[in-house]
C-alpha cells in the first residue's frame, strides 16, 4: 500500500557542529544513516530547533550543500526527531542544480529547514541512484502518492 506524503522537509546539518567537523559525506551517510540511527531506532538528536512537520513527512537530509539521505519523520519529543528507521535512505548525493530538476523554484541550500511540494517526490525518487538502506543492502527509493491538497503551501520563508 502507497503512503501519502503530507511534505517534503529539507533538514540542513551543519560540518561545523560536534560530532560533524571533518567528517566526509560518505562517512554521514555510512555511519550516521546506515549504522547510528538505525541502531538509536531512527532517534536523531537535535542541537536547538527541532522540525514540526505531520507524520509522514519526507525529510531530505542536507550536508556540505548536497541532499544525501532521506527518512520518513514521526515525531518530534522537544529533544530529538523520531524517524521510521526502516524508511532511511542514502543515496549518490544531490547538488542544487539536480534539485532544480524536479523543484524549478528551489533557490539554495542553506541553513533553515525548507519545503518542498510534495506533488514532485516521484519525480525526484526517480532521480535516486545508488539508493541504500540499513543493513547495506541497495533498494529502490521509497514509493509514495503525494497528498494532493490546494489548500497548503508548498513554500514558506
């Protein structure tokens, strides 16, 4: 069965906060996403703001200006964001202008949490190469049928 996708978050992580500094994207994605959150159950501790967003939404993971790993967001405890550990991806990393692809208006990485519409995941799913999940194994990216809703934005400052 095919989930709805209430958004797409992109969650901006910092190489000059502790436990970031020196570290490659390889060494994120591997360690982070494919070794620690997995084992933490998809646990991931926030050093000030967190992210309210509705279950169920995308969170696109951004380091050193690229999109390297996605998960699906649960819950936010006022200390850390709970993700569905099975839904973690990482994937070859995406720059900006592979961002423009599927998200013509998408301006820069930065550092606030964006959104993006979430009518054009199937579009960048597609764009995925190299998609992996914990345990090492390659899967395909996640299928998911946008929540179609005129009513919400699909951008906020």
């Amino acid at each position: 069965m095919r989930r709805e996708i209430p958004a797409i978050r992109i969650w901006p992580m910092s190489d000059k906060t502790p436990g970031f500094r020196g570290r490659s994207i390889e060494d994120v994605q591997t360690r982070l996403f494919l070794r620690d959150l997995p084992a933490c159950n998809g646990r991931f501790r926030y050093p000030s703001a967190g992210l309210s967003a509705d279950p169920g939404t995308v969170v696109l993971f951004q380091y050193r200006a690229r999109i390297i790993a996605s998960a699906v967001f649960l819950r936010d405890d006022g200390r850390a964001i709970h993700l569905d550990a099975a839904s973690i991806r990482t994937f070859d990393p995406l720059d900006v202008e592979a961002m423009r692809k599927v998200w013509p208006s998408f301006r820069a990485f930065g550092h606030v949490k964006q959104f993006l519409n979430p009518t054009l995941y199937a579009a960048f799913a597609k764009r995925l190469k190299h998609v992996a999940s914990p345990g090492g194994r390659s899967v395909d990216p996640p299928k998911a049928r946008p929540r179609r809703s005129a009513s919400r934005p699909t951008a906020r400052k």
